[in-house]
C-alpha cells in the first residue's frame, strides 16, 4: 500500500515539475481557504455572503475534479503508447 503521507514519487506520479505543482498546490489550498473564511464570517452576520460559501465550494470541487480529469487523460494516453510499443 502507498504511503499517503511520504511519496517521493509525487511530483513523477502526477508527471509535473516541482513550480507547476507549487502553483496549483497554493492555487487550490488558497481557494479552499476562502469557504471556512466566508462560511465564519456568514455564520456571525448572516446577511453577508448568503450563498457564497456554497458557491465556493462548488468551485473549489470542480477545479480539483478537472485537474483530475486532465491528469487520467494524460496516464491514459502514456499507456496507449506503452502499449503501441
């Protein structure tokens, strides 16, 4: 089983260079950032951010799920050709 905490093989498991990874590592991690942040701020004054936090979220999961899905596509293409081989 791999290690989830530990994985020196990261950055080659998801065929990225280390600034890459860091940019969408603090683009996703800062976006996430923001729905406790509205979430505490709409709990105590309700008549700000109504809907927002939710939306956020929302956001947040479909830029990690297309970040995904652009990762599958690109292990699926190495294995055609692995495969053509």
């Amino acid at each position: 089983m791999k290690n989830f905490i530990i994985n020196f093989e990261h950055l080659k498991d998801v065929r990225s260079g280390y600034f890459k990874h860091m940019w969408y590592a603090i683009k996703l991690s800062t976006h996430a950032l923001l729905i406790p942040l509205t979430g505490y701020i709409h709990a105590i004054l309700p008549f700000l951010f109504p809907a927002l936090p939710y939306k956020i979220a929302k956001q947040h999961i479909a830029m990690a799920e297309a970040l995904f899905a652009d990762l599958q596509k690109l292990l699926e293409e190495e294995e055609k050709k692995v495969k053509k081989s």
